[in-house]
C-alpha cells in the first residue's frame, strides 16, 4: 500500500490500524537540537481523544505519546523520530455481525475492490484512528514553526456549523473554545448545538459540520507558484481527512459571486511603512505563496457514516442486504476534526517553511 507519507522535507509517514497493536508515525527532517518530549505532543492528541463526552464515540482511549527515537537529553537529533500510541480499548465483536457487508458511505467496498482483503474491524487502516498520529506529528511541528519563527505563531481551529446551523461572527470569541464540547467560538450556538445533537444522537443518526482553521505568525514567501502552491497543499491537506468532502481557502466559493474590485485585496503603506493589506479574501495566500495576513481555511466534514439506522447494500457475495452499524461512532465526527486540521495545516506550513529554507535562506 502506497501513499501512506506526507510532506517533501518535513515527511509524516503513519502506520498501525483501528484494531490493532499499535498505531504509530515516523516524522523525518525534524532539524537537530529542537527541545522536545512527550509534554509538547501530549496536550494536542488530547484534544482529539474519543470519550471526552456524549457528543463523541465512548471508546476509552488514553491516547498516551511515547517517543521512540530521534530525540535525546530533551532535544531533537536530526534522525528520524518515531512516535507511537498502544490500542486499549478495541471492541472488535461489535464488527462480528457486518464482516461479509459493506458499510454504505465507507471506504469498505472501494478498499476490498482494490485490494481483495480489507480488516473489518473499524475500517483498520481507513478508520479515523489513524489521525491522532496525524494530530501528534502537527505537535511536532509547531514545535519547530515555534522555534524557526517565534512563539507569536499560532494555528487554531473552530466549528463553524453543524449540520445546517451556523454560528454568528459577530459572536466570535477563540476564548469560547474550551468552554464547550464542540470548538464552537459562539457561545449562543455552542448551547443550541447542544440540544441539536442530542436529538440526532438520540435518533441514532448522525450529521455534518463545517471547520475553520487559521493560522498567524506565518511569514510571506511560503509555497510555489506552479504546482506546490501553498493552498493546493493545503487544500490536500484537508482534503485527506476522513469524512471531508469540500474545502476553501480565504472566502472560498463566495468569491464566483463577487466582482473584480469586490474580491482584490486591496493594499496600502502604514505609518511605519510596512505594507498591509485592507481585506483577506485570499486567504493569506496569492499566487499560491503565503502574503504574510492571517492564512484562512475551511473543510466540510460529511456526516458520520456508521449509524445504527438501518440501510441497504451488499454483502461481499454480492447480495442485497440490510445493514445497521452498532458499536460506538461520533454523531457528528467533525467535531474531533478541528484539532485534526490543525495538525494538518501545521504540517503543510513547517514542511513548506523548510523548503524556502532550503532555496532562499531565513
């Protein structure tokens, strides 16, 4: 199985399945003499660990980051680092029922048509298991974007809507975060959302959501203007998410509706002659090289697809069957997204920082 490595100089490369032993990661061009241990990666898988409350799948796992190699006496080696999280908590009988049937909306029919065997149990390595290996290699790298460019980067994440509610922008406040179970920065929503996704989960049912996530402190010059663009890599980026279906950069589709003078971003020289920008439709990006503004994205995340509301398919013999998917799911599997998009733009960003290192200096 190929592609399985993401990033040119800063490279993630995960292993390890939903059920099994282990699931791991080996992050390769992480520069010598980073200080670095478990306690920079641990707070971030954290935030993407199931089990934290009725909104996400009740599976109890602790998610502990142990460093296997690439770091000594504290501080990053050069060689490859190897980080891993040990399985506790799999219940794979709850999978005994549909092993011969095809779960509508996964990837079981596409991976056994591709590789004739696929692991049943929780979609091995096509489940969303895999990307708390993801979260903790973006720990990695925003340990290093800190350390090349100061701690003044940050790259954070929200929920923006959930299935067809949206959050006022007026609202806005990055502090409501923490204060609710879904990464809601409207506090107003984050309370409706709650009853909302009650009644969903209730049904057995599931439902979408929308994720923002920006990123500050990043300098101009970042990305290619050809095929490495900074927001084609990003895009990709967010795009190999589980369950994401849709993505924009900056004001996104908006833009097909908006005239010449509405969409430029206009630019003008401040009082301590640096130059700033009067809009952000880009994105932070332009030309497919970061503008050194705010770097804006956004992701849909479909519903999540395993619901214990019957459906129709087929079985591995190819025949007409029902199937309903028990177990224990997200109802709404965006919500432990958004610390997953963090990690991804972080990886996209240091991988990026790395290569305009290597051609132009810093």
């Amino acid at each position: 199985m190929s592609g399985n490595t993401f990033g040119q100089l800063f490279t993630v490369t995960s292993f390890g399945e939903s059920h099994g032993v282990a699931i791991g990661c080996i992050i390769d061009g992480v520069p010598p003499c980073i200080p670095l241990s478990e306690i920079d990666i641990q707070p971030y898988v954290d935030k993407r660990r199931p089990g934290q409350s009725k909104y996400t799948t009740q599976r109890q796992e602790s998610d502990t980051v142990q460093i296997l190699s690439g770091v000594f006496d504290g501080r990053t080696t050069g060689a490859p680092i190897a980080l891993m999280i040990t399985n506790e908590d799999q219940r794979s009988k709850d999978y005994g029922d549909i092993k011969d049937k095809f779960r509508p909306g996964h990837a079981d029919f596409t991976y056994f048509q591709k590789y004739g065997i696929r692991d049943f149990r929780g979609g091995g390595r096509s489940s969303a298991r895999e990307t708390s290996m993801r979260v903790a290699a973006g720990a990695v790298a925003r340990r290093v974007l800190s350390e090349i460019l100061g701690n003044h980067v940050v790259i954070r994440g929200a929920m923006v809507q959930m299935g067809p509610n949206l959050i006022d922008g007026d609202r806005w406040d990055w502090d409501e975060i923490s204060n609710n179970h879904f990464f809601c920065p409207d506090p107003k929503a984050a309370i409706e959302w709650e009853t909302y996704l009650d009644n969903i989960r209730k049904q057995g049912s599931s439902i979408g959501g929308v994720i923002e996530v920006t990123a500050n402190g990043i300098p101009a010059g970042l990305g290619e203007p050809v095929f490495d663009r900074l927001d084609a890599d990003i895009a990709k980026a967010m795009m190999c998410i589980p369950a994401v279906k849709g993505v924009e950069v900056g004001a996104g589709f908006a833009t097909a509706s908006y005239s010449g003078p509405d969409n430029a971003d206009e630019m003008r020289v401040d009082e301590n002659g640096q130059i700033v920008f009067l809009s952000n439709n880009a994105g932070g990006v332009l030309g497919g090289i970061s503008s050194g503004q705010e770097i804006i994205v956004r992701f849909a995340v479909k519903p999540t697809s395993s619901i214990i509301i019957p459906r129709m398919t087929v079985n591995e013999k190819g025949e007409n069957v029902e199937i309903v998917t028990k177990g224990r799911h997200d109802p709404c599997v965006g919500i432990r997204a958004v610390p997953i998009g963090e990690a991804m733009l972080a990886l996209v960003l240091v991988d990026h920082l790395l290569r305009f290192r290597a051609q132009c200096g810093l």
